[in-house]
C-alpha cells in the first residue's frame, strides 16, 4: 500500500513501443497482473511510436478490455525518448513508473521501487542494472563507456549504468513538463531536476521476443545527443585542441626554421614534415568545425520551434 501522509497515491505505467506485436501481449499480462495486486489506483498508459507491425491494432484491442489502459497513437516514429515525454506530458497520476515494453526491465519489481519509496519518501526511484542479460559484450562495453564519460564530460552528476526504468512523483513531473527543448535526454533532465533521489539495484533480463530497437547508429545518436545537451566541454575540448595546433605549428617552425640555418634539417628536400603538419591541422580543424556544427544543429532545431511529436490518435483519455 502507497500511502504518504494518509493520502492513497494513484500509480501510472507508461511504456512506449515500437514494432512490438511479438511481446506487447505478455508486456500487458504481466504488468497487469503486478498492478492488479496493489491497493491503489493503477492505470497503464501506452504510446505507439508510429509501429508498421501490428502493434496499433493491439494495443486498441486492450484499451477496448480494459478501461484502465490508455494508448497515445503517433503519427509516425519520433523516437523513445519522444514517447516517454509524452506519456509523461499525458500523466495526471500522482506517481508514475517508466517501463519498456520488452521485459527487460520486470514489472514485478514495482512493489519493491514502491516501498523503497515509501521508506526514504523519495520523489524519484531510478532502477541500476547490476548485469544485463541478452546483451553483446560490445553493447555492454560501449554503455558502461557512454556513462561514464557522460558523467566527466557534464556539469551534473548522472547516476551510472541507469536507463529510463524508473518511479517519478507529480512533483518530478510538474518539473519536467516545463521543459520545452526537442532533443530531450530523459534520464538526464530527471537528474537536472534535483530533489530527493534514491537507487534501486535489479538484474536486467534480456528480451521476452523480438529484436533491439536501438542498433549502434540509434545508440551513437542518442549518445550524442546526451553529451551535447548536457555538457559544454566539447567547445572547451576544440578550443584545447586548436591551441595545442597552434603551438605544434610554432615548434615546427621554429624548427624547420633553424633547421635550415644550421643545416640539421632537410626539411627543404622532404615532404614527411609538410603532410604531418597539413594533416594535424585540417584534422583539427575539421574537429573544432564539427563541434560547432553539432552545437549550431541544436540550435537550429530549437530555434524552428516545431513539435516534439505529433499525436494521430488516442484511446481512453477524457476529452
């Protein structure tokens, strides 16, 4: 039982999906069944992010069982992160819980999130993966990589090895619908949000079904695009790396220089030095070029103001 200073909290899962006709049925049993053993209102809350299977129809055949089942319908693929902005922007529950459709991460862990809750009366549960089943050994590798340096690259601190498995409060998601910009990194503007923040550790299982929504170009994106919205350090590192160019390129003037006074130097006969030095400085530059450009993209897609995600239908939503 949720209850905090006498008042029942009522409980929202949102889970979005993709192409997930293969696993969306026992996704909706098995959360279904951990839901129906609390003691407070629970409400599931899917988004389709523009799935081509038959995850549409699906999903509008549980909403029309079961009137605890809301679905937001997309116009096309947004992206997951799009998906949960919008279960979250669609959420009046007091607590909500993020979930992804592929049971990797078990619904029958939200009683444990929701007494560890209860205990330090936390306002958000983020859920840390001690292994993660089902996974390459390069996935594994790359993601322990992309915390890491995600956490040395920004000026706020992120919890390691988390994804968006997690319980946020009203007072979390009041925050976080005032946040406007469109590359959103959930699980980081969480962080940014501040207030009372606890771990919850769990293995991760692979998958029940179906294939990874997110292959190593989706993964570089979002990567990306995590480090680029939360940190200003890769301006300062191509501002490093210029300067270091520069004094490189006066050392080896300086050298070639003296070189050709005292005769120590051949520079005049070889080109060895003249394509180090025209490599070294157009692959900075092109470095530094690149940076700007991402920072600029960002901008670019801010400044154009259009929607995070355009929604085609929904099911059992109040008008």
């Amino acid at each position: 039982m949720i209850e905090k200073e006498g008042n029942r909290k009522n409980l929202a899962v949102i889970v979005p999906c993709y192409n997930e006709e293969l696993v969306i049925a026992e996704s909706y049993r098995r959360t279904r069944e951990v839901l129906d053993q609390l003691s407070v209102p629970t409400e599931i809350i899917y988004v389709n992010d523009g799935s081509e299977d038959r995850t549409y129809t699906m999903l509008d055949e549980i909403a029309a069982s079961d009137p605890h089942v809301k679905v937001i319908h997309f116009s096309r693929n947004f992206g997951p992160q799009a998906a949960v902005t919008a279960g979250i922007n669609h959420c009046d529950a007091d607590l909500a819980i993020i979930l992804d459709a592929d049971m990797q991460d078990p619904p029958e862990l939200i009683p444990e999130i929701l007494s560890l809750r209860e205990r330090e009366q936390a306002n958000v549960v983020y859920c840390v993966r001690k292994s993660r089943e089902g996974e390459s050994f390069f996935k594994r590798l790359t993601a322990k990589a992309f915390y890491r340096m995600l956490n040395y690259m920004s000026e706020v601190s992120f919890p390691l090895d988390t994804g968006d498995f997690r319980l946020i409060d009203r007072k979390v998601m009041d925050q976080f619908n005032r946040f406007h910009e469109r590359g959103k990194y959930i699980r980081g503007l969480i962080s940014w949000v501040g207030f009372k923040q606890v771990p919850f550790y769990y293995e991760r299982e692979a998958r029940i079904a179906g294939e990874s929504k997110y292959p190593f170009s989706k993964m570089w994106k979002f990567a990306t695009t995590a480090m680029l919205y939360f940190s200003k350090k890769p301006l300062r590192l191509a501002i490093t790396l210029g300067f270091i160019a520069v004094m490189v390129g006066l050392v080896l003037a300086v050298w070639f220089t003296l070189g050709k006074i005292y005769g120590f130097s051949n520079a005049e006969t070889g080109w060895t030095s003249i394509m180090t030095s025209v490599i070294f400085f157009g692959g900075v530059q092109l470095l530094t070029v690149g940076v700007l450009g991402q920072y600029i993209g960002i901008l670019f897609d801010e400044v154009k103001g259009r929607p995070e995600y355009i929604i085609d239908e929904i099911r059992n939503f109040e008008e």
